[in-house]
C-alpha cells in the first residue's frame, strides 16, 4: 500500500482504512460506510476499471483528494464474483459496533477473504464441478506434500510425491483455483505453476495444528502429511473467520494407486475440456455425463481424472452397470428419484457458514423423503454390490421429520420476514399468531360496526407505519360524524382520519405480536439450523453413495444408447472388434463412423501407423487410449468387444502445439511430451506418438522417430502405437520383431484422393501429402510446381532403407533422466552415425576405378558441402537439390 502523505495527516476514518489494507495488501478491501461498500487509493483506482464503475475522490485530511469508488451493500456479491472471476481477492470489511454507542470511528473488522478457492456462494459456483484451494509445502529431501481442499462441499485430500511435475499434474487434473504455498517458495516452480494454468497463488507460513480441528488429521501416519494439510487449514481459518465443522477428514492417497494421465496427455485426449476451446463440450466427459445430481457430476469428473487399477473394484462397478442396462424400468425409476435429491454437499457446507435459508432447508427435507425409495429401488436389483451400496445408508429420518414439523412448505427466500415455522411447532408463536389473526378480525369486525353505527358505507379502517392504525371518513361525509365521536388524528386533501382509545389499545397487542411473531421465527429456524449442523457428517456419507448410484446409472444409459459393450480384461493382449471413438462418433450423429479392430500382443506391442493427413490416424490412436479409459473407469466400451490389460500410465504426444508463454517451440514441447513418456513409461504403459520429429529437418526428424521406437522397443516393451509420415521407418519391421505396420486406407479416384478411415496391415505406398494440399484448395500453380518437384525427387534417387536398429546388447546409451536434453543427446548421436554412413542424396555406384569428375561436377559437390541441411526446411531443401540435379542433368 503507497500514499503520499503520513498517517497522522488523514482523518480517523481513513487511518481506519489504511490499519486493515495493510493486513490485506493482496485483497481488494470492501470497506463498510453505510449503504455502500468503499475502496479508496490503489484499490480504487484498480477496481474502477476491473469492474467499470465511476472513481471518485474525497477529502481524506491530506494535501491531495483520495481516488474512491464504491458499490451498494445489496449488490456487493455481484461485484464480488466478477472479481473473483478473475483472480482477485476480496477482504469484506464490516461495522462489528452499534454506531449509536460508538466513541469516535466506528469499530471495524475483516469478517471474510473470498477467493477465488473458497467462493461459497451458489452463483459462483458450477454445480457439476468442484471449487478446490490446494497447498504445497517443499520438503529437505526434494519430496512434495500436496494438500487439496474444496470449501463448498467439505472434502479434504492429501498425497505425497517426489517430482514436482505430478504436483502440476495434480493440480491440473483438479483444476484448482487458488495454491496456497510458504512466503519461501521457490520462485521458478511457482512461475511453472502460472505458465500451465490460470491460478491465484497465495501464502501461509504457519503449519501449526488448528485448535479443536485436530480429528480432520487423525487417520494421517506421517508428519509431513499433517504440515501439509495444516497450511492450507491454517490459511482457511484465518481468511475465513467462522465455523469449519463440515471439513470432512482428510483422505490420504497415493497417484500410482490410480492410472496415471499427465497433464500432457489429459490435454491431448481431451478427457475434460476441448484443446481448442477449453470448454466441456466436445470432450470425454461432456459425452458420458448423463448424470441427474450436482454430486453425481462432480463425482463423475474425479472417476475420470482417477481411473482404478484394482481389477475387483472395477468389475464391481462393471457388473452395477451391466444389472443396471438390464433391468430398465428400475433403472429409469432410480434416474426419476436421484432427481429430487438435493446436493447435499454443498448444502452441509452452507449450513455450517451459516448462510443456509429455509427453502434450502426444504429441498434438503424432499431429498431425505426420497432416500427410503431409492433403497427400495436398488434393493429390487438383486445384485451383491448394489445391496451393499445401500445397506446402511441413513436417510436421516428423525431430521427429516424435524424439517416436516418445523418448516412451512413454501417459505420466503429470507429468513428475517417471517412465515417460515409451521403452527403447532411451537406454543409461543402460536399464541402470538393467535393474537395477531384476532386482533385483524377484531378490526374488520370494527369496521363493520362503525359503518352501520355511523350510516357511512364508505368508512374504512386502514394502517400505515407512522400513524398506525386509523379510521378513513371522506369530506364528503364528515357531517353525518357525531361532535367528538372520534379524535382527529391526521388531515388529508379529501378526507380525514381518526382514531379512538380502544383502536390503540388492539393496534399495540397486534403489532407486538407481530414483531414479536418476526423475532421468534427467526430463533427457531437458527434452532433447527443448529440441530442440521448435528447431521453434517451424516449427510456427507449419505451424498457419497447417492452420488456414486447417480454415476453408475449414467453409465448403464450411456452404454444402452451408444451400444457400448462390457469389457474383459487380460494380462497382456488389446483385442478390439470394431471400436469407435466415443466423442467423434456422437458428434458425426447421423454420418456413418467407420469402426476399426485394434490388436496387439506381444509379437505386436509397437503398432507403427502410416497414411495420410486427415485420414484418421490421430482419431484411431486416440480411441484405443479412450476405451482403455472407460474400462477402467467402470463404463462400457464403444467396440463390438474388447479385450484389454489394465494400464498403469497413459502418454499421450498428439497435435502441434507452441507454448509461447514459457517461450517453447513446438519441436520443444514435442520432445518434452516425448521425454515425459519414455523416461516414466513402465511395461504396463500405453504410448501414444504421433508424427514425432516433424518439427525439425527432415533427417534429424528421422533419426528421433526410428531412435525413440527402438528405445520403446528395447527397453520399455510397452503397447505403443506410433503414426509417422516417415515411409522410411517402415523396414523397422524386419530388424524389431515386436513393431507391426498398420495403415490408413486411401484410393485414388479420377485423380482426387478419397479417404477410408480403415487401418490395414502393411504400410502406406503413399503419403497423398500434395492431394490433401489440394483440398485445402492452394493455388493451382502452387500444386503443379509442387507435383513436378515430386515426380523429379522419386526419379532421382531411390530411397535408402534406415539403419537398422541395434541389438538390445548393444544399445547401451539411456534415455536421459530428468533435467537432461533428449534433443541434445540424440543429436551427438546422430552426428556420429552419419560421420560413419551419412543418407545419400544420389546413388553413387562404387567401382575400383572411379572416373574423373569434371569442373561442372566438382563445383556441384563443393556447392552441395556447402548446404546445412539441418537447417533448411524440407521444401528448401528440396528445391536446392532440384537445381543441383538439373545442373547435373546439363551435357
């Protein structure tokens, strides 16, 4: 915080002000005056143009007027979310004293931070996914504690990892909001952070345990679990200044207990949001979620981040699901009820911040209602696991009772007007509303009596908040009133009004009964509040199972409609019969989607796929990694059947892609995508490369492609699927007993290149590069150049096979660890393979006696030296090589 003046030359107020920002430098702080929340200063200036609204100044004691703007107490949370929405923060300054007994400036105080990890508000939130804050902590042995919490519904997580990109991952796959870190961090591990998502990063320095909060870490074995968790519980407490009683005990888990999906590969597959346009539709989830419950969604969305590698766990959900796809009419009844269920997560969330309304607390009694009839329902399946989902589960009866009893079925949205408690619940307020009820009756009456006792049809009794209540006589009959009948109370353009001793006597037991009725409703709903509060870990158990059938309901639907099929699993062997990608085929609806089969054992663990761009090769690699996702998510697979192993890691390097903001090329990502992949990849891995050295020169690409398959080959012996335009690397066949050739289907027809989506065996003959160029409908003299260029390039020279690949003995060379450059090794490797067989550009037919070359020859020779080729692009060098054959051609 800057100003120009001291202290001491403000007022009181704006010391006020400056005391508490300088708490909250990294916080807009709303500060309470009246109707309006205020900001003056910096945070003026910023907000004014952040939220677009008017900055104005006032006098504040100093030599300059301060920059102020502000926003209305009602419509604050608004303005809030729009902060938040963008990565602000916003301490919320209250009045914590009665001005009218205030000495001087009133008592001020932040009551809440909001941030963008610990928005509470229902608006701010997206029902379907979660709100998570994380914190990481450093430890002296290079391991990492990563601490997740979501505010809204209470879950708490924690693991321990020893490389800081599976904290990234992590933190990428929960697409957290806020990381809370110590003021110690190192700095370029944050800017990694901020290079690979948009987080809000904040700070806690103290790990000490949370008084009375202890019971949330009892089930944690190791120490550095528990400083983990206490930093983000820590900064939770002091930012949020109220009652945590539904954080639910920390779960603690271990990522390789899950399959393990990078951040790269997450990305790739677009198992969450489209590469393109980061949004949901278009991805795995978009496709498969079906589900009826806020909870169901959310819950949905972890099982795909987290697929299981414990075969028993997933043919149990497996079999729920295949029960479920047979017996429709339960299944569809289940759908209708989990309906009606509320999210009871977050509702348990709202309840302890206190900020739970009557009508929440209905939605929570229908949704109690409806948990006996979905025991019933799931009970009919007949099915072990179904049986055991809901043998205990608690339907709360005695609170649902409560909220029946206690609250009325259409209540107000707020709880300070009153009608919120039903009659009979409590005798007070009965006896209040008694006298209320007759006291308006006894006046209607009154007026009944006045009218026939004063001959004037159109006398009436009316109330308003000054007078009261009173009796309305018009001008126009003033003289049929008896002299001082009534006392004259209030003159007006066409009538006069009145009031008399016993009209006052019954208007002052009516209105205390009413605001008597007002103040008693709202201590009895903070009563029945207080009493949910009990029931907070009960419903967060009770929301796991309902969640968890609300998931593999949307399952059973999904696998109907899409005519998926239950999955085997084997110990090594794919076998796909005619699979299909699941978001391709739903987006083409009514086209025709060309399934394909995938086999692969261990004669066949490297599938190397050839064919042309556009043609499906990106589409079928991305399919087989898809169905091994969904079979160990516990879903059906789009495939007529499908045999599979379970998975441990998936890797995926599909797509072009810059990584401006940490200035990294597309060749760089490209290769560190591919590093990542063969440095963490086990035999239980599955591999996905596409079009791997095409961001560099055409040999130097060549050479990475054939050396990353071998290494796959040799050392990892992984199922890897790996497409290349490299028609060369094709003959690795004949040297890698474990590599098949696969194609994509294309034919020619009155010549324009029509693509079959169909993977053969066998390598592609051709690449159809300059067809696809015509599609895209590049100039004609363009293309013609180019096929001219094509037609000179296969008559020159004929291809060289790639050297063959290296017995296991003899390759010795290691992929590089972490930290090391792959580039920069395989280049010193390839420098010295072509010292010793450099690829040719021409056949040279070696005699015992070579002729004499001539000067034109020589000059050619000493002009192709000259070239750096591994400088040129392909079409330079192409063209270089076109004019150093003309010249040859010459006589």
């Amino acid at each position: 915080m800057v100003w120009r003046n001291s202290m001491a030359a403000y007022t009181p107020m704006i010391q006020q002000y400056l005391r508490i920002k300088a708490e909250y430098q990294d916080a807009f702080l709303f500060f309470r005056l009246g109707d309006f929340y205020e900001m003056f200063f910096e945070d003026a200036t910023t907000a004014s143009q952040e939220l677009e609204i008017t900055l104005t100044s006032r006098d504040g004691g100093g030599q300059e007027r301060i920059p102020m703007c502000g926003v209305p107490y009602h419509s604050a949370p608004t303005y809030i979310e729009r902060l938040i929405e963008k990565g602000f923060k916003v301490a919320i300054c209250e009045q914590v004293e009665d001005p009218k007994h205030a000495k001087g400036v009133v008592k001020r105080e932040v009551v809440q931070v909001i941030s963008p990890g610990t928005l509470m508000n229902e608006r701010g939130l997206h029902e379907k996914e979660n709100n998570y804050i994380c914190s990481v902590t450093g430890f002296e042995d290079q391991t990492f504690g990563l601490a997740l919490s979501d505010l809204s519904t209470g879950e708490n997580s924690v693991t321990l990892v020893s490389s800081f990109h599976d904290i990234v991952s992590e933190i990428y796959a929960k697409e957290a909001k806020e990381v809370v870190v110590s003021s110690e961090f190192p700095a370029d591990l944050l800017q990694t952070l901020k290079e690979r998502m948009t987080i809000t990063i904040s700070y806690e320095n103290s790990t000490e345990q949370v008084e009375g909060l202890d019971y949330l870490v009892e089930s944690l074995q190791q120490q550095k679990l528990i400083t983990t968790f206490a930093r983000i519980l820590q900064y939770l407490t002091r930012t949020q200044k109220r009652s945590l009683e539904h954080l639910q005990p920390v779960q603690f888990y271990q990522i390789n207990e899950y399959m393990k999906i990078d951040l790269f590969s997450k990305r790739n597959l677009e198992l969450t949001e489209t590469i393109r346009s980061k949004g949901k539709k278009g991805s795995l989830l978009w496709l498969l979620d079906q589900t009826v419950t806020a909870m169901g969604g959310r819950l949905l969305k972890n099982w795909i981040d987290r697929p299981l590698l414990k075969q028993a766990d997933i043919d149990n959900r497996l079999n729920m699901v295949d029960v479920l796809m047979k017996q429709f009419f339960e299944r569809e009844e289940l759908r209708e009820l989990l309906k009606d269920v509320y999210d009871l997560e977050r509702l348990a969330g709202r309840v302890a911040f206190g900020n739970v309304n009557a009508r929440d607390l209905i939605q929570l009694k229908k949704s109690l209602q409806n948990v006996p009839h979905i025991q019933e329902v799931v009970n009919r399946l007949n099915h072990p696991y179904a049986t055991k989902l809901v043998e205990d589960i608690d339907p709360c009866e005695r609170l649902a009772n409560l909220l029946e009893r206690g609250l009325k079925e259409h209540p107000p949205l707020s709880i300070k007007e009153g009608d919120i408690i039903n009659d009979g619940y409590h005798e007070q307020l009965d006896q209040y509303r008694d006298a209320s009820r007759n006291g308006k009756t006894w006046i209607a009456s009154l007026e009944q009596q006045e009218r026939e006792k004063t001959g004037i049809r159109s006398l009436k009794i009316g109330y308003n908040r000054v007078f009261g209540y009173y009796i309305e006589v018009t001008r126009a009959n003033l003289h049929l009133l008896p002299e001082g009948m009534y006392e004259r109370k209030q003159t007006l353009t066409n009538a006069e009004r009145f009031i008399t001793p016993e009209l006052k006597e019954k208007e002052a037991l009516i209105l205390e009964a009413e605001e008597k009725i007002v103040e008693l409703e709202y201590e009895l709903f903070l009563q029945i509040r207080e009493e949910v509060k009990a029931y907070i870990p009960r419903l967060q158990e009770l929301a796991k199972k309902v969640s968890e059938l609300d998931v593999l309901q949307c399952f059973a639907k999904i696998s109907e409609e899409r005519h998926y099929t239950k999955p085997i699993f084997s110990s090594e062997d794919i076998s796909i019969q005619n699979g299909r990608h699941p978001v391709v085929e739903k987006v083409m609806n009514s086209q025709e989607y060309v399934p394909n089969d995938c086999q692969m054992t261990d004669d066949s663990s490297i599938l190397l796929i050839t064919g042309p761009n556009m043609s499906g090769k990106s589409t079928y690699m991305r399919q087989v990694a898809l169905t091994a996702i969904l079979a160990q998510i516990g879903c059906f697979v789009p495939a007529d059947e499908a045999v599979l192993p379970i998975f441990d890691q998936v890797f995926t390097r599909i797509g072009a892609a810059d990584d401006l903001i940490s200035g990294q090329s597309t060749f760089m990502v490209e290769m560190l995508e591919t590093k990542n992949a063969v440095t963490n990849a086990t035999q239980s891995s599955l591999i996905l490369l596409d079009e791997i050295g095409r961001g560099t020169s055409t040999y130097d690409g060549m050479a990475l492609a054939q050396a990353i398959i071998e290494y796959v080959h040799e050392h990892i012996g992984c199922k890897t699927l790996f497409s290349t335009h490299y028609h060369e690397l094709t003959v690795l066949d004949e040297s890698l007993p474990a590599l098949k050739n696969v194609h994509v289907s294309a034919v020619e027809k009155n010549g324009k290149v029509v693509f079959l989506h169909k993977i053969k065996d066998g390598a592609a003959d051709k690449s159809y590069g300059i067809h696809v160029a015509e599609l895209a409908e590049l100039p004609d003299p363009l293309l013609e150049r180019a096929r001219v260029i094509l037609h000179d390039l296969e008559q020159s020279s004929e291809r060289e096979p790639v050297h063959q690949a290296p017995k296991r003995e003899e390759m010795t060379q290691q992929v590089p660890q972490e930290g090391a450059s792959l580039v920069q090794e395989e280049r010193a490797d390839n420098k010295k393979a072509d010292e010793a067989n450099q690829l040719s550009f021409f056949e040279i037919e070696e005699k015992k006696e070579k002729p004499a070359l001539s000067k034109r020859e020589k000059a050619i020779i000493d002009r192709l030296k000259e070239l750096d080729i591994l400088e040129m692009t392909p079409l330079d060098a192409m063209n270089a090589m076109y004019e150093l054959q003309k010249s040859l051609k010459k006589k």
